[in-house]
C-alpha cells in the first residue's frame, strides 16, 4: 500500500509547526469539471447542424445545375409573346422517304458494324508469337 | 433540437426528390441486341487488359525463370485464354441477336449462317469448360494451340455473318426504293399533270427505274460472291472485297435516294 503523502518520514516528528498555516492532507478536486455551459452546448450543436444542412444544400444546388435542371426552370417563364406551336404532320410520302433515308443509312458497307473482334490467336506462355 | 433536425431532414428530401427529375423516364429502353453489344464490348475491354497483363508476366517469366514468375504467367494464361473466349461468345451473341431480326435475306441463308454461329458458340463453351480445368503451363499452351488452330473457323463465320448482313441491308434499302418509287410515280398519274410535265417525270422514273435496276445487280454479284465464299473459308480479305463490290451499288443507291426526292417535287 502506497502512502498518500510520499514526503512523509514513518518516524518523523513535527519539530515546529505553525497553528495558523496547516496544509490540509487531502484537497477536493471535483470528478467532473463543466467544460461548457447548456447554452454553449446548444450553439455548438446549431452550428453543426447548420453546417450539415447549409452543405447539403449547396450539393443540392450543384446537382441541379449539372443536371441541367436549372434550364429547364427557366422555361417554366413565360415569354412576353409566346409563340403559337404548330404540329406539322408528315404526309404519306415524307414518312415513306424517311424510313427510306434511315435504311440508306444502315445499308452503308463502309460503315460496318462488329468486325471481328481484335484477339491475339497466339497466347503461349513458352512460345514465341 | 431533434425534432426540429428531422423537419429539416424531412424538407431537404422532399426538396431533393421534387426537383431531380427520373433520369430512368428519360432513357430509352435498349434492345437485345443493344445490351448484347455492350456486354461484348466490356467484354472486350476486359480481354485487352488481361492481355496485357499476360505479356508483361510472361516476359518477365522469360527473363527470371522461377517458380513464382511460372506461377504467376500460368494464372494470367488461364485468365486471358477465358477471356478471349468470353469475348468471342459476347461477339457471337449479338451476331445471332442481328441475325434474328435481319430482313432482306433468305431465310435458309439465315437459318445456315445461325448453324454456324451456334455450332462455333458449341465449341467455344467445350473450350472455356477445358482452360477452366487447366492448372499448368503444358495443358494450357496444348489449348492455346487447339484455339489457335480453330481461329480461322471462328473468323470465317463472323465473316459470313457480316457479309450476309451487308447484303441484306443494301436489298431492303433498294427493296424500300423501288417500292417508293412505284408509289410516287403512281400518284403522278393520279394527279393528271400536263403532257409536258408527265414526259419529264417519266424519264426521271426510267432513269430511277435503271439505277434500281444496276444496284440489283450488285447485290447479285455480292450473293454470288458470298456462296462461293461459303464453300472455302470467308476471311476479312474476301470480306472486304465484297464491301468494294457493295460501295459500288451504295453509290447507286444514294443516287437513287436523291433521284426519287426530285420526283415527288
């Protein structure tokens, strides 16, 4: 067992000692000390939270902007003349020709689609390609 | 304090959900054969890095002759011999997705050229099962070498395939022509146009009319370069001489595609 005072001689004696001035032997140190108040709990937590949500926010901006939803917003305005929309109908012929157009298009040689594809037909360990 | 988080949390959702737009809505559904092709070339993708890799282990196999290096050029062999034929299965699968839906061939043409597809993707599953079994250096160069010797077999049919799809293509463009064609010059009489203006688009018809009729026969010369390629093996030199052949009825046809707009005016 440890003694509590290290600087104490089991033997000694007090050769004088001042009546008025004793050192007390044991000081209350107090287990847990209040770093901060209820109030600057609170701002800490405001200022977090906060954060977070000011942080979210400016995500949320950047998506849009990327998204391009910011455009898509805009047209939400309505122009000063607004012009009417007219829905021209292709006739008989003109759907005829696109459809020819877009075969035209895939018959095209030149442009060929999946050549075979580019594999070594020669994957030896011990002998040269 | 909580409460007020979760109304935020709440608010900042709605807001997340009420303003992005589903991006699924906007795409469009892919087809088979479109997904097929991206799987072949992730596929493909995947094939050039383990190539990659195997050369740089086999060299230094090559330059170190230990045990570690043999191991490790054996597990990369394994892996890019798997991945080759993986590649050629993903390749073949979107050949037989196109060739399903191909219009303007013979349908015996199409039913022989998908025998061969099936019978090479056959071969190559036997193939993928006989490099997964494989555990050393010697098994796995024996089955490089069947590979290799099988090689002109799978090119051949990938060749075939090709060439039939290129032919196919430029009949149902031609086919899609001639039809229009008649229409157009059909509601011409119909309109009752002057003498004058009748002569005209007359010979513009018989002109559209000889322009159908050269293409048709490239196509011909194409088909019978094509059967008498079935006999031996295609390969991408016969393939790319029947492209010339075929540019030159494509050059026709865009001719055709400008002569036919000038006769509806």
């Amino acid at each position: 067992m440890i003694e509590e005072n290290q600087t104490q001689f089991i033997e000694d004696q007090v050769l004088w000692q001042d009546q008025t001035h004793t050192v007390p032997q044991h000081i209350e140190v107090p287990t847990q000390i209040p770093l901060h108040t209820p109030e600057q709990k609170k701002k800490k937590l405001l200022i977090i939270g906060g954060s977070i949500f000011g942080g979210l926010f400016v995500l949320t901006l950047i998506m849009m902007m990327v998204m391009g939803i910011g455009r898509n917003s805009m047209r939400l305005v309505p122009e000063t003349t607004p012009k009417p929309i007219v829905k021209q109908e292709d006739d008989a012929f003109t759907k005829a020709f696109k459809l020819l157009q877009q075969d035209i298009v895939k018959a095209d040689p030149t442009t060929g689609d999946l050549p075979f594809p580019p594999v070594n037909p020669a994957l030896y360990i011990a002998r040269e390609n | 304090m909580i409460k007020t988080y979760f109304a935020l949390t709440l608010l900042f959702i709605m807001l997340v959900f009420s303003v992005i737009p589903v991006r699924a809505q906007e795409s469009i559904h892919p087809s088979e054969f479109e997904l097929a092709r991206r799987t072949y070339t992730d596929t493909l993708d995947q094939y050039r890095t383990k190539e990659q890799k195997f050369f740089v282990l086999r060299e230094q196999y090559k330059q170190l002759q230990t045990l570690a290096s043999l191991e490790d050029v054996v597990r990369a062999s394994k892996n890019v011999q798997l991945s080759r034929i993986d590649t050629l299965l993903a390749y073949f699968s979107a050949l037989q997705l196109y060739i399903n839906d191909l219009k303007g061939a013979d349908v015996q043409k199409k039913a022989d050229i998908s025998n061969r597809l099936q019978q090479a993707t056959l071969e190559l599953n036997i193939a993928k099962q006989q490099i997964q079994k494989a555990t050393d250096r010697i098994v796995l160069d024996k089955l490089a070498t069947q590979y290799e010797s099988r090689n002109n077999t799978y090119t051949s049919v990938a060749y075939a395939t090709l060439s039939l799809i290129r032919i196919a293509n430029i009949q149902t463009a031609t086919d899609q022509l001639g039809l229009l064609s008649s229409q157009v010059f059909e509601s011409i009489q119909q309109s009752s146009p002057s003498a004058a203006v009748f002569s005209e688009k007359q010979r513009g018809y018989d002109e559209l009319a000889r322009t159908i009729g050269t293409i048709k026969e490239f196509i011909a010369k194409g088909m019978n370069r094509y059967e008498s390629n079935l006999g031996n093996d295609f390969t991408q030199s016969s393939y790319s001489q029947l492209v010339d052949l075929l540019g030159s009825g494509y050059t026709k046809l865009k001719q055709g595609e400008s002569f036919i707009k000038e006769l509806a005016q």
